[in-house]
C-alpha cells in the first residue's frame, strides 16, 4: 500500500521528504494542500496534524509530521539513507537538527518573503537580516563540503537530503551556487543519483491559487 505525502510543490520541507521516498523506491501518494488558499489551517487539515504544518506522512497506521522525523522514518523503514553505524546516525541528527534551526527555516521564510508574499506586506528589513544570517549557514556547509563528498560518511543519508531541498529553488532567495563551489558540486551529486527529481517534477505548484 503506497504512503501518503500531504505536501504542495513550493514547499522545501515536503520535497525533502518526497525526494526520500523517490530515492529509497517506495510507492508513494501526494495529498495535495492547497497551502495558499489556508488549507493547512483548516479544521480538516488540523485533524491530521493539529500543528498546521506540512508535510505530513501517513505510512499505515502510523500519522507522522515534521520533516526531521518523517526522513527519519523512511530511512529507518527502508535500510537505506540512514548511515551505516551508530556513529554515524548521531552525526546524521545534528546535521537535520543544524538544518532545521539554521538553514532551511530561515530560507522558507526568506523566499516565502521575496515571493509569495506582496511587497506591500513584506516587514521592512527582515529580508537582509535573514539573508545576513543565512551567509553564515551556507558558509558551514560550504567548509564541511570543501574535503568531503556527503555530508556524513561514505555516501548520500537523509542529513544531505534535510540540507539540499531548498537550493534547488529557482525562486530567488540571495543564494549563488557560483558563489559555493562545494555546495554546487554537491547538489550536482546529489541531483545524479537514481531517482532524484528537481522539486515542481515531484509536486505541483500551489502559487499562485488556482
């Protein structure tokens, strides 16, 4: 019986998780949320995660939210992605608790500022703060790419797929690939193994509202 994904094409959070699910093999649904239109929000929505939040995963029996857990999740389910010892899993969890806290949090709301959302409404100097802080993040990473092909161990884990999903956004957001060339030769990486697909491949837009 194939998962359900409740997710919608923009979001980087969801395409984290459907890229796992592409890369491990598994059959798998989209639920489109019409995200834009305040489906999440919505008391239907809120019965399957009363957090309001996507991506949500229903594997059976089982309802689970965030993408932190939901990558977990797969991994743990498939064999695959999830490190090859114990060591190794740790060091997975820090870099999607890295993540979660500097990275993709922060672009979401960068280039949900920059794009979704009318200038007019836009909080005057919160863009260049975000973008400001973000420099730092992509700096990390750029460092720990500069020796290393994956972010941990010999091969591609769910802590690549928490740190890649937003940058390979076309919507601008202040992130250069010229500007990083190891971020850039590790997204090509990870765009060359069987099965990924670029984010509007896997799920369709819900901006603008239909």
């Amino acid at each position: 019986m194939a998962v359900q994904l409740y997710g919608f094409g923009e979001s980087g959070n969801a395409y984290k998780c459907a890229l796992a699910l592409e890369l491990t093999g598994q059959a798998w649904e989209l639920r489109f949320v019409d995200f834009f239109k305040g489906e999440a929000r919505s008391p239907a929505f809120r019965a399957i995660n009363p957090m309001a939040e996507i991506p949500v995963l229903i594997d059976g029996a089982e309802t689970l939210s965030q993408s932190g857990l939901i990558l977990q999740h797969i991994a743990a389910k498939t064999g695959q992605l999830g490190g090859t010892n114990e060591a190794e899993r740790k060091e997975i969890w820090r870099w999607i608790l890295w993540d979660n806290h500097k990275l993709s949090t922060q672009i979401g709301a960068c280039r949900f500022l920059m794009n979704f959302l009318a200038p007019e409404k836009r909080p005057e100097g919160v863009v260049p703060f975000l973008q400001n802080r973000l420099k730092a993040a992509y700096q990390t990473l750029e460092e720990h790419l500069a020796s290393r092909d994956w972010i941990v161990g010999q091969g591609a884990t769910i802590a690549d797929l928490s740190c890649c999903s937003y940058l390979y956004y076309d919507e601008p957001f202040g992130f250069s690939r010229d500007a990083y060339p190891g971020i850039d030769r590790w997204l090509d990486r990870i765009a060359m193994l069987p099965g990924w697909r670029p984010p509007y491949d896997l799920m369709p837009r819900a901006f603008p509202p239909s």
